[in-house]
C-alpha cells in the first residue's frame, strides 16, 4: 500500500521538480547558483535616483533511481528472447528405437526482442550473444563471483563472473526509462553529470539530459523626490526570464497538426469548413493515419463540433478511434529517423514583465494621504523542468511537467489616510486591491494526443482580492516609554479565487513595547543603579490572531469542517544596549522567544474529523476488518498513525532566540 519503504528512500515529491507521481527512492540533486548586481545612485538637486542591473543563472540537476525494481526488471529481461521453443526443429525422443511419445525443442532465439542488458552480460560472460543459453540472475555469488547457467541442452554450469558483474551501463536508456526506473535531468543515464550543451534535443540520441539552466535578468531604474509637501518614488523594473529549455509546440499535440487553412480537401473532395472556424484552428479526423471525415476544430483551449458549434467535453469529437488531431507526419514518432525536434518542439519564448512601482504622498493639515501601486512577477520554481523521458515514452506519466511555465504577476493598489487625532495617536484607514496574472494551477488536458495527461499550467483569468485595513498607533516623538499600535485587516475574495490564494478573510495585529531610553533620554537619569540596569533596555510584545482558511477536501469524502482553526501567538522581544564611548562601538544583546506561551497552531487539519494526525480511517467501523486483516494489525495502527504525523501541518512552537548586534 506504499504506506512505508526502507530506510533511506525518499519519498514522493509533492512540488518539486521531480514528477508528481515518482516514487523513486535513491537520487541526488545538484544546484548551481550565479548572481550579479550593479547598483548606481545619483543625487541631483531634490531627485535621488537609483538605477541597476541583476543578472542569475541557475544549473539545476537531479538523478532518481529505483533500485529495488531495477533487480525485479533485470530478471524480466534477460533471457527474453529465448522464451519461446523452436517447433520448426522438434527433436522426437526415442529407446533403442522406440519412440517415447516425447518430442523435446531447444529454446529458439528472437533478435528483435533481446534487450540491451542481455547482450551485455552475456558479453561479458563470454557468452555468444545469439546463444540460447538460460542465465540464472540471482545465482550471482558476489564473494566468489561466479554465476550459473543452463546451457542449449540444458546442463547446469558455473562460469566465472568479472567484478561488480551488474552495472547501469549495462541497460538501455529506454529500457530504464520504460520501467519506471529511472527519472533524471543534467544526468547521463548511468548516473554520471553532464556538461551544459546548446543541443537542447541530444536526450533523443543518446539519452543524454541537459541541466535545468534558467536564466533570470532585470533592469531597474528609480526617481526619489519631494516638493514641498508632496513627496514621490517613482520607478519601473524590467524582469527577463528564459527557461532556456524546449516545450510542446503545442500542448494538446506532440506532434504537428494541419491547421483549417492547410485542408482544402480529403482524397479530392473538397472540405466545406463552417464559416466561424478560423484559419489557425486545429482539425480534428476520425483517424489519425487514415482520416476520412472532419469531427471538429480546436483554438487553444476551445473545442468545436464538425458544425462549428463549440463544445465542453473534446470525447464528441471521438468517432471510434480516440480525440484525433490530423497529423502533417502520421505514424512517425519521436526516436525514429524520420522524427526531427521542430515536429514536435520549439524553443521556450522569454518572458519581459514591465514592472512599475509607483508611491505618492501629500501631506496637509494633520493629515498625509498616500497612494501606492507596486507590482512584481515570480518566477516558476516547480514542476517546470523539461523531461524528455516523459516525451520518448508516451503514456509513461500521469503527470508531466510544464517547462513552458511563465512567472505569475502581481499588482498591489493601496490607498489611504493617515491622521493625527490627538497628539501622539494617529490613525490610518486604507484600501487594497491585489490582482494575480497567470498564476499557477493544475489542469488535467482531455483530448491531448498521444495520451491525456495532467500539468501545470498559468491560469488565464486573473485572481483578485479586496481589503480594507484600520489602525491605530501611539508614537511618542521621544525614543522613551510606551510605544504601541494595533491594526487589522478584512479580505474580500471569491470561492473560486480563495480556492488558488491561501488568503485569511481576517487578520489582527498589534503591537506594544517600552523603551527606557539611552543617555540623555533615560528615564531614571538619577539613579546610578537603574542607569546599570535598565539604560539601553526595551521590550516588546508581539500579537496576532489570523482567520483560518478554506480547506482543500477530495469531492468524494464526506466533510466536517470547512477550514482550519484560527491561528493566534503572540512574540516577545527584549534588548539591553551598551555603548562604549571611546570606541564609538554600540552593542546589543537582545532575546527573542517566538510563540510565547508555546500555543499549538494547525495549517492544516483533516476535513472530516478537524485534526492535524487523524483522518478517521482507524476508527472506520467501515474498515476495522481490513486492518485485522493485516499481517500485524496493531503494527500497522502503529505505522499509518505515523504516516499522518505530518510536520508541515504544525505551525512554530516556542523558538528561544538569542544573538548580539554590533556597529560603529
């Protein structure tokens, strides 16, 4: 039931660059990180600009195999070929010539299913590579390297074996790659690294896979000015992101499709195509070898009947062969010799984000109104990586990665007022509208040819949240006293939209601290004991309380609870200052305790029964006979309690920090 493995595998990965469904247990992954920055400030007259260059480039590489099943497949394979009797040569068996009534066959040999690893390991048993010799695998004696064999008459025979006998270069990338065994990129197949090639496609020659080698780059340029009691940042950052890998010319095709304006007719007939069908929509036949009739048309995302009536569900278009696109090179597949890259790939497109970020102040009377427009694109950092292997094996993976991923973009609108109600106390009200572009989400392409897979894909409609945030703070003009403020912000979002954005509809902050001041500002100036003791020290205390969030629960389950709990915790911070006067040196030993009455907060809780480690499956009168019908019920208890013991779901608990600052 995958419910536990050895020691030492890792487990599925959940979002990372691996795919989604591998559970390969053995890898390494390898990161290569290069950044610059050139920053140049000028001020000139009130302006104070601010302009710069970022350039990243990251080599990404990662090797999984499957050891267990490599053994179960090296079993299957060798001595494939000679798994069927040559009838055509029967060998009747006869008793001082009486015939027995027994006919005897040698094993016949079939070149065309021999595997690679065969060939090899009876090369180097010094066995003929077309022999019918029957290879005994697991006779393998490691100490004394030997291994046995039954020869063409069937005499059990001992040969003497090389060192290290099995090894990975003995396989096929193919084969490897056709059992699930193995997933890698920046790898040769035998686990050794690759250099970075401008060959994007050379996995389709020799199994050989380029690192993942993004690169990142931006330019930025900002204007800081004030004019009275108008005070401005004004900027725009340019953002440049290549994946630098190939993806699918088309997501729903491996392979090229003839377009509306490419059939004019089939066999001499001409085609009348509806009139709404646009030139670049996809033609969609009743086979893909051998087409005879049109069943629909596809634009993008959009699917039609023949009629040129659009449709939901791409199985209408299904005339008995499967959701067929009309293929410009039928029956020729990725690997063969006809195939060439441009087929079926093209080179990722970079991406340029113009990024403004616009600040604006006015101040008059007791009042400062500002306005704020900020925006910044992320880069995708999973499931975006280019797996050849998912390509050359149609069919291999439920889930295929998306190296044609764009960065998502965010633009946040703020606006408000600042007030000063009575001398210290100020109070702010201000809006809020944050609008997500292209962001990330899981989608599964019905009618993809060859084979239906999921993926990850940019949302093409735009994610938005409202909100509105007050608060209130106490800011003495003397770094002295009390200090303190207290906000708290409502969102405004959709089901649909909160069902991408793991946003909280409620979050409360606040804030409250004392100072004792620093030399001339001390509070206790006179008292030489106190001055020891307190000078230099301020505390604070940190709160806040957030609503939970909706809940993500698979359709078929029956649910308890909608979200999480609420999550509150408060922080607390104490700092003892010293300045030693002839060096000029400021010193700060400070104490900061997180989750301060250590209080349990859950990200997650199970739908059904509103725990962190209990999915009510123990406790299922529906199940209690299966799991006493385990080989060991209360070991099983045991481990699957273990297994939902997830860290992930916990939120910090009391974290104890302690450090020193020091400056000049």
């Amino acid at each position: 039931m995958n419910l536990w493995s050895s020691q030492g595998d890792v487990s599925s990965p959940s979002f990372s660059n691996q795919n989604l469904n591998a559970t390969l247990p053995y890898g390494e992954s390898r990161q290569e990180h290069y950044r610059g920055i050139f920053q140049i400030n000028v001020q000139y007259k009130k302006h104070h600009f601010r302009t710069g260059f970022e350039y990243s480039k990251k080599i990404e590489r990662s090797y999984q195999i499957d050891p267990n099943n490599l053994w179960t497949a090296m079993r299957g394979i060798t001595n494939f070929q000679i798994f069927s009797l040559d009838l055509e040569n029967p060998i009747p068996v006869y008793n001082e010539g009486v015939f027995m009534d027994t006919v005897n066959y040698f094993r016949k040999y079939d070149a065309v299913s021999q595997f690679t690893f065969d060939k090899n390991l009876r090369k180097k048993l010094g066995l003929p590579e077309d022999g019918t010799d029957f290879i005994l695998t697991d006779s393998y004696d490691m100490k004394n390297n030997t291994i046995q064999y039954y020869d063409k008459n069937g005499n059990l025979l001992t040969v003497d074996a090389p060192d290290d006998l099995f090894s990975l270069d003995m396989f096929s990338p193919i084969t490897l790659i056709g059992f699930d065994l193995l997933s890698y990129n920046g790898y040769n197949y035998d686990g050794s690294k690759s250099k970075v090639s401008s060959d994007l496609y050379r996995f389709f020659k020799d199994g050989t896979s380029n690192p993942f080698s993004p690169i990142y780059s931006a330019f930025y340029i900002e204007d800081n000015f004030q004019y009275g009691n108008f005070s401005a940042r004004v900027g725009l950052r340019l953002d440049y992101y290549n994946a630098n890998q190939p993806v699918m010319k088309d997501k729903y095709s491996l392979y090229d499709t003839y377009k509306k304006s490419d059939v004019a007719d089939f066999d001499g007939v001409p085609v009348n195509h509806p009139s709404n069908i646009g030139d670049d929509y996809v033609v969609y036949v009743d086979n893909a070898n051998f087409p005879t009739i049109i069943t629909g048309y596809r634009d993008g995302d959009f699917w039609y009947n023949a009629d040129g009536i659009e449709i939901l569900d791409p199985n209408d278009l299904d005339a008995g062969s499967g959701i067929m696109p009309y293929l410009k090179y039928p029956g020729v597949h990725i690997g063969d010799g006809e195939w060439k890259p441009d087929m079926s790939f093209e080179s990722y497109k970079p991406v340029y984000s113009f990024l403004p970020q616009i600040n604006l102040n006015y101040k008059f009377w007791r009042m400062n109104v500002y306005a704020n427009y900020n925006s910044f694109a992320k880069n995708p950092d999973r499931f975006n990586v280019f797996r050849p292997e998912a390509y050359w094996v149609p069919g291999l993976a439920a889930f295929v990665e998306n190296p044609d991923l764009k960065p998502y973009r965010t633009d946040k609108i703020s606006l408000g007022a600042n007030i000063k109600i009575h001398k210290e106390i100020y109070a702010d009200l201000s809006v809020q509208k944050m609008i997500v572009s292209d962001y990330f989400s899981r989608y599964h392409l019905v009618g993809a040819y060859p084979y239906a897979y999921s993926t990850i894909l940019n949302l093409t409609g735009k994610l938005k949240v409202n909100s509105i945030t007050a608060a209130v703070a106490y800011l003495p003009t003397r770094p002295v006293g009390w200090n303190g403020n207290v906000s708290a912000t409502k969102s405004f979002i959709s089901d649909m939209d909160r069902a991408y954005l793991n946003i909280p509809d409620f979050v409360l902050n606040g804030n409250l601290a004392y100072s004792f001041g620093f030399g001339p500002d001390f509070v206790f100036r006179g008292n030489k004991i106190l001055k020891a003791v307190f000078e230099g020290f301020n505390m604070g205390l940190f709160y806040q309380n957030r609503k939970g969030t909706r809940l993500t629960r698979p359709m078929y389950y029956d649910y308890n609870y909608e979200y999480t709990p609420n999550i509150s915790f408060f922080n607390l911070r104490a700092e003892k200052g010293f300045y030693f006067r002839k060096t000029g040196l400021y010193v700060s030993a400070y104490v900061w305790v997180e989750n301060l009455f250590n209080k349990q907060n859950f990200y997650y809780v199970d739908p059904t029964t509103g725990k962190p480690n209990d999915d009510g499956y123990l406790t299922d009168p529906n199940w209690q006979q299966a799991i006493e019908n385990t080989n060991d019920p209360d070991s099983f208890r045991w481990l699957y309690q273990l297994k939902l013991n997830n860290p992930a779901y916990y939120a910090k608990p009391r974290i104890w920090r302690l450090g020193i600052i020091a400056k000049f």
